[in-house]
C-alpha cells in the first residue's frame, strides 16, 4: 500500500466509508540522535495495531497494513522532517501522514471512526498562522499555532527561488546579446540599461508571482493569516502588489536570516496572540449569546441528537478530552463503551465526525479556554 504525506486539511481519507480504521500519534523528538529510540517506540506501537487489527480483519489485508506502517518507520526522508510527532490514518485501501505541529501523546487505535480530535486541534484551531519568509532568492514558509511551529517541506518540483519563477528572463533581462568577432567568437554581453534598475524590476516581479502561488497552493488550501518575514524595504513593496486576502499587515522587519526558528516562533505568536485571544472571546460569547436564546447546549446527548439532524452550526469541543463510547447515528443516543470491546470510541471522535459531515465547523481549543466544564458544546443553525 502506498502512503502519502498530507498537504492539505481535511484529506480524502475522512470521506472513505471503511469499517476498520487505524489511528497513530507517534510523539517525536527533535533530536536527531533520539531517532532510533522514536523508531522502537512507533515499533511497540504497531504490534499493538497488529494484535488489535488480527481481531478484525483477514489475514492478507491485516499483513498489508502492517507492513505499510514498517514501510514509513524505515523511511528516512519522512523521519529526518519530523518535529513534535506524526499523525497517521490509514484503512485497508489508503494511508496519510500528517507531521504534527505540536506535541502528542502516544496513541495506537483501531476503530470504526479515525480518532482526530488532536488533529482537529493541530490543523483547525483558532491559532493557526502561516510564516512566508522572504529575501532577494528565495522564500521559506513555516506554520505554528499557539504551541507548535514548524516549517513547511515544500515538494521537490515546486517553486522556491527567484530562478525558477523567472527562469531564462532572469539574470540576463538587462543585459543585450551580441557576438564580435566573427562566426565561433564567444559570445560577449552589453548592458544598454542600469543593472540595479532592471534587478529590482526581476524582483518585483518575483515576488509579485511568489505571492500569487503562495495564495493559490497555501493560503486558499488553509485560509490561515500569513505573516510576512522579510527585509522592511520588502514589506511596502510585497504589500503593495499581494493579492493575498490572508496577508496581516503586521510582520516581521527582519532579515530572513538573523532569527533562530525558536526566536521567529516567539515573533510570529507576539503577532499572532492578540487576535487569537479575540477569537476566542467572540466564539464564547458568540455561545452565552445563543445559550440564553436556547440555541446552544452543553450536554453531549442533546448536542448528539442535534448533530444528526444538521442542526449543529459550530461544535466546540475540549482539547485532549475523552468520553468513551458511541453516538448512535440513527437515533444519536450515546452507547457506552463496551468494556470487551478492544475498539476504541471515543464519543467525541464520533460527534466531531458527525458534524463535520453535515457541514458544520468544528474547533478545538485548550481546557482554561472552554465556556462549560462538559468537554464540548454546541451552536445551533436553528
């Protein structure tokens, strides 16, 4: 089985209607000399997927899947990227990776539904930004959230330096071709324009185009705030031409190399952090609001019984919360779990999954975040 790292939120796995599931958070270090210990830890983790998967499925369909997560343990490009951990979801036809932007705790599941609350959180939370890091050659791009930050990998044929957006036009744009000496002479070059001229022309250029891929493959897929890294003599220029509605006015006036990621990562959430708190007191009161109007709720059945009939327009839910069980998607009674069943369900995985499905938003944020003690609550459309 092939699997794929993802590049996008949510990936096309969620929509597969399979009945057995894995889930994997695998927590990483960053240092390189711990890989190997990482590498026994994701071992003991998938001879637990093994036993739960022998249980459940034949044996050629168990063996195949166990053998494409052997597969991504003796990868080295996958593993030499990793930061706080890694994400894996996989059915017996499909397999993702999402590398983690923050730590994760050490879960090795099978299920009917994928477990995605701490995915929810590392890719929808209200904290989520992107970082394009900008100079005369070439651009970088980093996301973080209020914990986590990495850098974007980007894949090997895309676009990255001035040289590939301008290709032949560049170096030569200002310079006139001519040849003296008769047929076999080298080729001699003459400038008819100033050279600084026609290079902050290239470069305006250059950034004109990287800010339109960046839109394009990155800020319309995430519609996160991008903040722009860069010399201050880039961002009025940057600024001027962007088309990118994601582009927050404030960023970093700095040389793309004078920062550290730790210290970019303390800028970028210095930027970042007011209008996180913002968006956290508008979706509270947004709740008390809708509450006192008998449009919200904070008891799991009720917002259950909501979720499967489309009536769930926002699902707050807590961060690392767990409510073992199912919601029944016919009736949404909850079903407790099954103490003999070695399926994990968590009934918060499923009320996630539910409204998700009927096209309602979902966010996770931090416990000292939440507006009720129940670990989720619920906005209604109506």
């Amino acid at each position: 089985m092939q699997y794929r790292i993802a590049r996008q939120f949510p990936d096309e796995i969620f929509e597969q209607s399979e009945a057995v599931n894995v889930s994997l958070y695998v927590p990483t270090n960053w240092d390189p000399t711990e890989t190997e210990g990482d590498k026994i830890l994701f071992s003991n983790m998938i001879r637990q997927i093994e036993k739960q998967l022998s249980e459940l499925i034949d044996k050629n369909t168990k063996n195949d899947m166990v053998d494409t997560l052997k597969t991504i343990k003796d990868d080295r490009t996958l593993w030499n990227q990793r930061l706080e951990g890694f994400g894996i979801f996989m059915n017996k036809n499909d397999c993702v990776i999402y590398i983690m932007l923050n730590p994760v705790n050490e879960i090795a599941l099978v299920g009917q539904r994928f477990h995605t609350k701490p995915l929810f959180k590392d890719m929808q939370g209200l904290d989520e930004y992107q970082v394009l890091a900008i100079d005369r050659q070439s651009f970088t791009l980093y996301e973080g959230n209020r914990t986590g930050f990495r850098q974007i990998i980007q894949a090997e044929d895309e676009p990255r330096t001035i040289q590939d957006f301008l290709g032949d036009e560049y170096t030569e744009s200002y310079l006139a071709q001519g040849s003296y000496g008769g047929t076999g002479a080298k080729a001699m070059f003459h400038g008819h324009k100033s050279k600084k001229d026609e290079v902050d022309k290239d470069i305006v250029r250059y950034l004109k185009q990287a800010d339109k891929y960046i839109y394009d493959h990155y800020s319309k897929v995430s519609e996160k705030p991008l903040i722009l890294f860069a010399l201050p003599e880039y961002h009025h220029v940057f600024k001027q031409h962007s088309k990118n509605v994601y582009l927050l006015n404030d960023g970093i006036k700095k040389s793309p190399h004078e920062l550290k990621i730790n210290d970019l990562k303390k800028e970028a959430w210095h930027i970042i952090e007011p209008r996180y708190q913002e968006k956290i007191e508008t979706l509270t009161n947004r709740y008390d609001k809708a509450y006192q109007q008998d449009l919200a709720h904070d008891k799991l059945p009720l917002i259950a019984k909501a979720a499967i009939t489309g009536r769930v327009d926002t699902l707050i839910v807590e961060a690392f919360r767990q409510v073992p069980g199912r919601i029944d998607e016919n009736n949404g009674m909850l079903i407790p779990k099954n103490q003999q069943n070695t399926k994990f369900d968590d009934a918060l995985d499923d009320l996630i999954d539910i409204v998700y499905q009927n096209g309602g938003r979902v966010v996770v944020i931090p416990e000292t975040s939440m507006p009720t003690d129940t670990g989720a609550c619920a906005i209604y459309r109506f």
